[in-house]
C-alpha cells in the first residue's frame, strides 16, 4: 500500500492480509516519524442504497428482519455491487430483489462512506422516481423482507426519534429528501 496524501515522515512497511471471507482483514506495521504502529483495517464489498419515491409525498420501504439485533427494522433497499456491475445496476437489482418494483428513474445522489477510519468501504446513494411492480420479491436465504409504503412526514418523525437505526437508511433518507425537495 503506497500512501500519497500522509504527513511527511509516514509510510508503510507492510501490510499482510490476517483474515479473508464475507470481510477482509489487514495488519498494516506503520512507521510514523520512527515510530512503529500496528493498524488493522478491514475492507468490505461497495454497495449502493435507494430511496424509491412513490409520489411526492410517499416513500417505498422495506420492514426488514435483522438476526444481528434480533429485530425488524425499516430500512430502504440496499445491497452490495457484484463483480462487473456498476453502481446503479447494482441498486435497480437490489430494487427489484427486495422490493420486487422497478423504476423509470434512477438518479445517484452520491456517496459516502461509513467509517473510513477502519474500513475500505463507499456506499453510493440514489433516489428512484416512477416506480412499477413488476415482481415478487427474489429474496435471499437471510432476507425476510415486508414492502411498505410510508408517509414522507411519518419517516421524519421516525428520523427524528432515532427509530431508523440503520446507518445507511439514516444517511440515504436524509440527502434523498433533501433532493427531492430541492428538485421537486
């Protein structure tokens, strides 16, 4: 690992992959100015989140069984970009796996990531116009997924009191009603 943009006097030694499945883990031997720090990072798969608008004021989500927190939580589709696929392929699959919808417009509003102080990971963000169901949902052995559709006014009230726990729904709700105010 080469470092381009770090303070005068750091560079990397080495860097030796510790552990390799659904995560990558590295252990980086830093010298900082002479001083030798071990850094462990990990990498994850890129993965893109939808906001599907089903009207001005209305939002497509899904219900969502989490087994990590034992619990159903509202979520927006989201899923990880499969080798060879771009991001937006990637989210209109998710889209229509877990929702069983398709959309006319599909638009990136960016990308962020989660936590670049340990992991390699970018979530890229898009909100869908002109939805249609097209499907049943093709569901995943881990996924067990209701479609819901919600109030705009309802999902800011459940923002406001911390009842989207997830990171990536909290983020992709945020900046896509941002959007969708500012473009509608």
């Amino acid at each position: 690992m080469q470092l381009e943009n770090a303070p005068k006097g750091w560079k990397v030694n080495s860097t030796k992959k510790v552990y390799s499945n659904y995560l990558e883990l590295y252990e980086d031997l830093l010298d900082l100015n002479g001083k030798e720090k071990t850094y462990l990072r990990g990498v994850r798969k890129d993965y893109s989140t939808v906001v599907p608008f089903v009207s001005k004021d209305e939002i497509l989500v899904i219900e969502s069984y989490r087994h990590l927190v034992d619990s159903t939580q509202i979520e927006v589709p989201s899923g990880y970009i499969d080798e060879g696929e771009s991001p937006k392929q990637a989210v209109i699959r998710e889209l229509k796996e877990e929702t069983g919808y398709t959309a006319k417009d599909v638009i990136s509003i960016g990308d962020y990531t989660l936590d670049y102080t340990m992991f390699e990971q970018k979530e890229n963000l898009f909100v869908a116009y002109g939805l249609a169901k097209e499907q049943e949902q093709s569901l995943g052995i881990m996924e067990k997924i209701d479609v819901k559709i919600m109030n705009i006014k309802d999902i800011r009230q459940l923002l406001f009191e911390g009842k989207v726990l997830n990171a990536a729904s909290i983020v992709a709700l945020y900046r896509a009603l941002d959007y969708h105010f500012s473009h509608t």
